[in-house]
C-alpha cells in the first residue's frame, strides 16, 4: 500500500492572503487537498529559512527568489513570475480624505496625520523608512508611528487605533473598514514584484504545484486587478 500524501506547506507573502483565502484554499479544501500556510514579510519568510524553516512551495519578493535560486534551495524550472504590486495610504472608513497626489502634497500629510502605521519587516516598511528620510520628515514621522513587526497595517487604523496606514496597496485594500487614498506619487512610488516556486526538495511537490496551479488561474487574476496588483501571467 503505498504512503498517503501528506499536507502541503506554502510559505508566502502577505500580499496574496486574501486572495489565497478566497480563491485558492476554497476549491483545494474541496478536492481534499491539505495546505497549511505560513504567512510572513519575505524579509521574515527569509529568516525562517535561514533558520532551517522549510515548505514545499513559496510566494515571495524576487530578491527573495533570486537569493534562494543562488543557494540551490528552490526548483529554477517551477518558478512562475506572479504580480507587481505598488505602496498606498489608507483611512478608516469615512475618514479625513487626506491629500496625496503629489510629493509636495504626501510630504504636508505625512506632517499633519497624528498618527500612521507601517510594519518593520515588509517591503512597504522598509521603502517608507527611506521615504521620509528623503523626503525630510524621518524624524517627524517615527515620533508618532506605530511600527508593527508584521501584519496587515490596516488592522489597527480600522479598529481606530491609528489614523493612516502604509502598506502595499493589495495589502490595504484587504482589510474592511478601510478607505484606501490611492498610491504614493509617480516620482516616489517604488514597484515590486512577486513570484512564485517549489522549494527543491519539496516533500510534497504534487500538492504544491496544485496550489500554483491554482494560483495561476483566472479567477485569482480578476482578483489580483481588482485589488491592486498587476499580474504577470494571463
């Protein structure tokens, strides 16, 4: 008799939570397929690999993927590139509608907001550190933030704990309560791009490549155009 199949494991980006949740997990739970998700930053999903952390598949930012390619850590052949997803501010719902369509206009809201979120570990964090730097308000801005390890920033703003969060716009747009100003401006927005493999030596490399294939789907591309994210693959 041969083994049973175990789970699957998928380590991934929380840029892709909600639509995991909605159009991926949904018909894998009804074909009888088990994935357990680990969901972190790729900065943090990095760190649990450095540690020893393994899973048979990932989502991640490409450094991350390059990185792993160059340490023979995932399947080169399996990699698929996913989306690009761009940063946003967001207010609780029916709040103050602060302006930013240009730098000049980010710069004063960043100066008059009492409060703001962002997380330390993701991508959007690390680009907003360096943001108000450049912009002159590093200062200002870290006296009065909250900075989350990881999560969704848009947590705290809706239960009315912050005012203004900062996170990839999918990001944002996954969390109720909120009302999502827009993008940072052209000349300071930064892109980045998602992609998805099979770690190299995935135990379950049959189930691992039903989620991407079903990551890879219609559906879950309405979905990623809907909220923000621009995908890569038709």
């Amino acid at each position: 008799m041969p083994a049973a199949k175990g789970p699957t494991t998928m380590m991934s980006a929380l840029i892709v939570r909600a639509i995991v949740d909605a159009y991926v997990l949904p018909p894998l739970d009804a074909a009888g397929e088990q994935v357990g998700m680990v969901w972190d930053p790729t900065v943090a999903l990095m760190q649990r690999i450095s540690a020893g952390e393994r899973a048979d598949g990932i989502v991640a930012i490409d450094w991350a993927l390059d990185e792993l390619a160059a340490r023979g850590l995932i399947d080169p052949a399996s990699r698929r590139p996913f989306a690009q997803a761009a940063f946003g501010l967001a207010v609780a719902q029916g709040g103050e509608r602060f302006a930013i369509g240009s730098v000049e206009d980010l710069r004063a809201t960043l100066l008059a907001v009492p409060s703001l979120v962002y997380s330390r570990a993701g991508a959007s964090g690390i680009y907003f550190e360096r943001l108000i730097d450049a912009l002159g308000v590093g200062d200002a801005v870290r006296a009065k933030a909250t900075v989350i390890p990881s999560g969704l920033t848009g947590e705290p703003v809706a239960r009315g704990d912050a005012v203004l969060a900062v996170q990839q716009l999918s990001e944002l747009l996954a969390v109720p309560g909120l009302d999502v100003l827009g993008p940072f401006p052209d000349a300071v927005q930064e892109t980045t791009d998602f992609s998805a493999a099979l770690f190299a030596d995935a135990a379950n490399r049959q189930g691992a490549a039903a989620f991407l294939d079903q990551l890879f789907s219609q559906p879950v591309r309405a979905a990623c155009l809907a909220s923000g994210l621009i995908p890569f693959f038709e």
